[in-house]
C-alpha cells in the first residue's frame, strides 16, 4: 500500500533502521567484527525493505537497501567490477524455496516444473572473491566491496595455495574472472585461534571472520601464514573463448584449468530435488571441513539464466536457501557454576530462553575463566548464543553497545559451590578445579567408584551401578559411608539377593585390611597413581606424617614435583577430606605399619634398574619399590645400568644386558633383593 505522506512515525523509524544498518554494515564488512546475528540483521534489512515498499517515496540512493555490502577499505587499491557482483535472494525455508522455483518456471514458461534442472551447491561462510586472469595468469584479485567496487588483495590472494597462479592447459579464454568465496576449514580455524590465544593477541568470533580479517591483511607475509582455501562458484568476465552452455559444464572446464570447484556441486531437477538435496547436506554440514550457511540454487542452463535476467540485486535465477540461525540474541540473567564428576568448575550462563534453530536454549556454557575474561560477559549482558549441532550451546560474544549501566565483572568463586572446598587452578591450565573429592557431592560417585577399584581397595562385587544405586537412594555419600552399611539396606536393591548382600558385606570386611600404599592411592588425590602413593607410603611409613607434610618436604621424595606436591598438601587440608578419612579408619580400615625409608639413607640410592619380559609382580608396582627405595629405573639398558631384571620372553634389553655384561635379575632374584632392602 503506498501512502503519499508517509506518518512521522514511519520516517523516524526508516531513518533509525537506516543507521543501524549502516552500523552493523561496517562492522561486519570492513572491520570483519559483527556484533549481531546474521538473522537480527536480516530482520531490520527486511523491516527496512517492507518500510520502503510501502513508502516508496522515502527511498533515496544512500538508503543500504540500494546497495550490496559496504565500501571497500581506503587502505587497499581499488578495483572496478566490470560485471557487477551482485548477492544472492535468501529463502529462509521450503515455501520460500518453492515461490522461488514457480516464478522460474512462470518466467520460463515451462509447465513441467519438475523439469528445470538447477545445480545445488553447498554455500560457504566466507568472503566473495574476484579473481581475473590474463593469457592464463593471475592478474588481479578483489573483494566484492560494495558490489560495483572492491579492494585489490591481490598480492593477499597470491598467497593462497589453492589459488593458481597459472591455468593449466591451453584452452583457457584471453582473459577470464573466475568468482568464487574464501574461507577458512574448521580445523584451521581451530588452530589459528590456538596460536593468536597463545600469543596474547585478538582471537576470531568464526571461521568466516578469520577468513575476512586474514585476506585483508596489509602484510600479505601474515596472509601466507593463514589457512586459507578457495572454491569457484562461477565466472564474470570471459572474452576470447566461448563457454559451455551449462552452468555444471562450465565449473568443469574451470576445473580443468586448475582451479578448485566443490566436489559437493550436484545437478538436480526441479525443487523436489533441489530440497532432496538440501535435507542430504543439512545432515552432513557438521562433517564438512568448512561452515556453511546454506545451499545455493542456480538454473543450470545459461540461456535460461539469460531468460530470468536480474531484479535489483541479485539474479533471478539463482536463490540461497538458507540453514536456520545458529546464533540468536538474548540476554544474560545469571552466571552459574557448575561442578562436574571430575572435580572440574564450569562456568555456565543462564539466559531468558531464546530458539536457537528450533531449539529452545536457557543455557550456554562459558567454559572456563579464560572464556570469561576473553568474552568479558557480565550478567545483565545481551550476548549472542551459537549453537552448532548436538553440541552444548556456547556464548559467542556479548553485545557490548547493549551493555546495561554498572554490571559487575564475573570472578570464579573460591570455593566449591556444591562442597564448599578450596578451589584450585594450576599455572598453565585453564581449568579450575575443588580439591574436595572425597567428599564433594559432584564427584561422589567417582571417587567411591576409584576407591572400590581393583588395585585400590579391591571391594569385590561393589560395581559401577550399585555405586549409583546406592548414591541416588542416598544411602552412602562417600566411601566411608560403604562401611556402615547393612544386609537389609543391600538386600533392597535392584538385582540384589541376600546371598549377594552378604558377598558384598564380605567384600567391604575383607577390603578394610589393606596396604598404605592402596589406601593413599584409593583417596584419589589428584596426580597421585599407584607409583607414587607407593613412594609416599614408603617415605613416610605412616598416614599421619603424610597428612601433616609439606610442600617442600613433599618434594625431597623421588617422582613428587612441586605439581604433585601441591596437589597432596591441598587435598589434606581440606576438612571434609580429613573427616572422610578419620571416619574409614575407625570403621577399621588399617594396614601393616611400613618400613620407613628416608632418601638418605634409601639402600638402592644411586642404582640403576631396566625391568624387561613379564613378572607375576605387576611392573609399575615393582617399578615403584624400587623407586622408593631410591634406585632409577630407566627404559633402555645402557653402560651405566646396574641391573636388568628378566621376567617370561623377555625383549632385546636382554640380549644388551648379556652383551654388556650387567647384573641379570630373575624373579626370584629381585624378590630375594627387595625383601632384604625393605627389611
Ligand atoms: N556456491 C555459491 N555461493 N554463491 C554466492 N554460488 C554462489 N553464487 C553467488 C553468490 C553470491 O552469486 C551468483 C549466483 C551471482
């Protein structure tokens, strides 16, 4: 409907849209840094292009509807466009795909819709490029800029490997522009981030930016460093050669020249095969090794394409249907943190639930307090959420012109928030994690599940299940808990007889009479295996001095780093940990009392073991001993070596060991050894 005057209303509203436009226009096409989702922006180009439908009198030639993308950079040489590069119609779903397909075939006069063969392309998430060759050489590449003008990145281009610098062949016309998008692979993406992150330097928001801020380097050395690759999707300029007549053809014929076409370009018939084709892609689009955002439509022969012409900006002949928004805009309402199985701290952001491709997110992960301070997010925020596949929905960044006034920064807390236990980071790590994992909630079927475990405590028949069974019935909340069971609470389980309650009882009597070793090693502290808890027991002969020892103590044992150590001393002076502690030895859990080594006077101090074949002592355990008793043990038999221990079918450190003369030791031997040195 067109009104002559258009209300006041209207006008302020068009010119509003008109300067957010813009806005969001330079941020995305010339500092390679949206703020918003493609789709709120597609949201205000429509209401935009409604506005002016209605009010056509309004349209002046600034208005961004008059126009492709943004102004090219002023820093790069420019470059005119010869044939224009105009952008593609969207069809946001299949009615849309379907519009588009009867005003093909109302235009083409066909009658048999289905006839009309389109190709169906897989559309990337980059940035369009013009590249013109000359007698068969790279002459000049440009970005699409405004669509009539772009920026020379030629030099830029060069640097691409996927890019020739000469056509192969002889038949390539005089002079031919092949069009097609940059982009970076996944992978790359990933690693590039990696490397920026490492260097302290901006990482990217996606893949698509990454491409955009990499082309558009000043320095094309830093270009050539990037993971940039290229596909043609099709040609402008061509003179001193004809053309095969079909789109599909002529992709070919590009291909032969050296230049690099998607293997995903399929010939189709009709719109059934058109969405045949895009519902096979949707289903691999996370397998790709490139994002892409959509497919592309094209009636494939080119007279025909002659036929539909151009409307305004882009071709008629030629639709992007689109995938559904991964990203959406909503708002932060909380910062939760999460405390998961292995001890490890999330940060999570609670949202006002917002649809996200049709599903509806009220949450997104933060990851860690690096991903905040990157993000910098604050609750109150307006942040955009992506989501890609099955994966946890994920803050991409915040809104920041959006930012309401005093928002408070987010800190990790210092304690657990579900056990209430000192938290730690680790230099060097991203994660923070609780330090009370005998006792904390979050880790409380881990822990007991370690705990049971075969070269820990040994609890024969106390599985993986009845662990759950028992923590979701609430009947034990750490593993000293398992001691006070009874029959009658065993009994009432799922799958549980009496005889086999009174196994498991069985089981719990005989596991209490143990070795210091296992028990150090069963608290599952973190860093601290078999080996080392090994070495701890045989260092400080009992628990207490253990529990009571220090860092630099701590590290006077052989294997016990100032990593190790730090984790030992912070997990004993958790309380909960000590009470979980006293608890399992008053229940009765005790050992024999060890022989106390100290490293001085350690009666192994100085010798060199190699452990080969296979003995009926496991080799880590005898590895440790030995460690313990303060001897090395190395992997390869060597002149300074002082004793090769031979199991069953032993390797070539044998056949070394017999060469160079070395001490050979047969089970029996070591067993003989060990005992005297641990007397
Ligand atoms: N795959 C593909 N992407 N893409 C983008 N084909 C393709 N064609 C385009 C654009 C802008 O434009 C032509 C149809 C003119």
């Amino acid at each position: 409907m067109t009104t002559k005057t258009a209300p006041q209303n209207v006008i302020k509203r068009i010119n509003e849209l008109r300067d957010q436009i813009n806005h969001h226009n330079y941020l995305y096409y010339v500092l390679d840094n949206p703020e918003i989702p493609d789709a709120e922006f597609d949201k205000l180009f429509r209401e935009l292009q409604t506005l002016e439908q209605q009010h056509p009198e309004l349209i002046t030639p600034e208005s961004p509807t008059q126009r492709v993308g943004a102004k090219p950079l002023k820093v790069f040489g420019e470059v005119k466009h010869q044939i224009p590069m105009l952008s593609l119609a969207n069809a946001m779903d299949e009615e849309e795909v379907r519009n588009f397909g009867r005003r093909v075939a109302d235009t083409l006069e066909q009658s048999d819709a289905e006839h009309i063969e389109y190709t169906a392309e897989p559309k990337l998430d980059g940035l369009a490029i013009s590249i013109v060759y000359h007698d068969g050489r790279l002459f000049q590449a440009a970005t699409r800029g405004d669509g009539f003008t772009g920026e020379d990145v030629t030099q830029n281009v060069r640097t691409i490997n996927s890019v020739p610098l000469k056509l192969v062949g002889r038949d390539y016309p005089q002079i031919l522009e092949v069009r097609g998008e940059v982009y970076m692979p996944k992978a790359g993406f990933v690693a590039l981030n990696e490397k920026q992150q490492a260097a302290g330097v901006k990482t990217f928001a996606n893949p698509r930016n990454a491409a955009a801020g990499s082309l558009r380097q000043l320095d094309s050395s830093i270009t050539a460093t990037r993971p940039l690759a290229m596909y043609c999707y099709g040609v402008g300029r061509v003179e001193g050669a004809t053309l095969p007549e079909r789109h599909s053809d002529i992709l070919q014929r590009l291909r032969q020249w050296g230049l690099r076409i998607s293997p995903e370009i399929k010939t189709v018939h009709g719109i059934t095969g058109c969405l045949a084709y895009f519902a096979e892609i949707s289903k691999r689009r996370e397998k790709l090794d490139y994002e892409i955002d959509g497919v592309v439509y094209k009636v494939n022969r080119i007279a025909q394409q002659e036929q539909l012409g151009f409307v305004s900006r882009a071709p008629r002949w030629a639709i992007a249907h689109k995938f559904q928004a991964q990203e959406a805009m909503t708002q932060v309402v909380g910062i939760e943190v999460s405390v998961g199985r292995t001890g490890a701290l999330t940060p999570v952001a609670k949202l006002k639930p917002v649809d996200v491709g049709g599903v509806t997110v009220s949450n997104a992960t933060l990851h860690n307090e690096d991903e905040i301070e990157r993000l910098d997010v604050r609750v109150g925020d307006t942040v955009v959420i992506y989501r890609a596949g099955d994966v946890i929905p994920k803050v991409d960044r915040v809104v920041s012109s959006l930012r309401p006034k005093q928002t408070k920064k987010f800190h990790m807390p210092k304690k657990c928030p579900v056990c209430d236990s000192d938290v730690e980071r680790r230099e060097g790590e991203a994660i923070t994690r609780c330090t009370g994992g005998l006792f904390c909630a979050a880790q409380r079927k881990n822990s007991i599940k370690h705990f049971n475990s075969r070269r820990a405590m040994d609890v024969d028949g106390m599985g993986d299940k009845l662990v759950d069974q028992l923590v979701d019935k609430g009947l034990i909340h750490n593993a000293a808990d398992m001691y006070s069971l009874d029959k009658e609470q065993l009994a009432g389980l799922e799958r549980m007889a009496d005889k086999s309650a009174q196994n498991i009882l069985d089981a719990l009597e005989k596991s209490k009479s143990t070795t210091l070793a296992r028990f150090i090693y069963a608290l599952g502290i973190r860093d601290v295996g078999e080996a080392t808890a090994q070495a701890l027991a045989t260092h400080f002969g009992d628990l207490r001095g253990l529990m009571k020892s220090n860092e630099e103590a701590l590290q006077q044992i052989p294997d016990v780093g100032p990593v190790v150590a730090n984790s030992i001393v912070k997990f004993f002076q958790q309380p909960h940990n000590r009470e979980v502690i006293d608890k399992l030895i008053k229940a009765g859990v005790h050992w024999p009392k060890v022989a106390q080594i100290t490293t001085e006077a350690a009666p192994l101090k100085g010798k060199t073991f190699v452990i080969t074949g296979t003995l009926s002592i496991k080799r880590d355990e005898l590895k440790a001993r030995l460690q313990s008793l303060g001897a090395k043990v190395t992997g390869s038999v060597s002149k300074s070596t002082d004793y090769v221990v031979v199991g069953e079918e032993p390797g070539s450190k044998f056949d070394k060991a017999e060469q160079l003369g070395i001490a050979i030791l047969d089970e029996a031997a070591i067993s003989k050894l060990l005992k005297k040195a641990e007397q």
